[in-house]
C-alpha cells in the first residue's frame, strides 16, 4: 500500500509541475519598414508564459522626427 501511495504521489506531483524552460524571445525593430535592429532575450519560464512575457515587448509609435517605430517580438 505504501508503495502505491509513493507511486501515485509521484504521479500527481509530476502532472501539475509545470516544465520551465529556456525561450529564446527575438524582437525586431522597423523604422517607416525598413529593418534596424534585432534583439534577443532569454526567458525561463512555461511555454505560454514565456510567450505572453515575450509578446508584451511589442510596441508602436513615432521617433522625434515623426517616423513610424515599430517592434515585434516573438519566441524562436
């Protein structure tokens, strides 16, 4: 019996533990759509979080002298 109860134990322990890896977030900025820039980070964390955290790096807006900016970020 106490076998068994190790056993499922380790079971459940393993089904709600939430791998966490590495995840390579890639950001590349536009200026008026022409390429300036690419920027990586490394996020540790579940595959949907590290997404939700890479993906609230995306921004839009205009540089001083009115051009339009823009960077997009997605998990490579």
């Amino acid at each position: 019996m106490k076998k068994l109860i190790s056993i499922l134990t380790l079971l459940l322990t393993v089904a709600f533990t939430s791998c966490k890896k590495d995840y390579t977030c890639e950001c590349t900025t536009t200026i008026d759509g022409s390429q300036q820039s690419v920027e990586t980070s490394t996020i540790t964390d579940t595959k949907s979080d590290a997404e939700a955290e890479c993906n609230e790096m995306d921004m839009e807006d205009k540089t001083l002298l009115g051009a339009d900016r823009k960077r997009e970020c997605e998990i490579k």
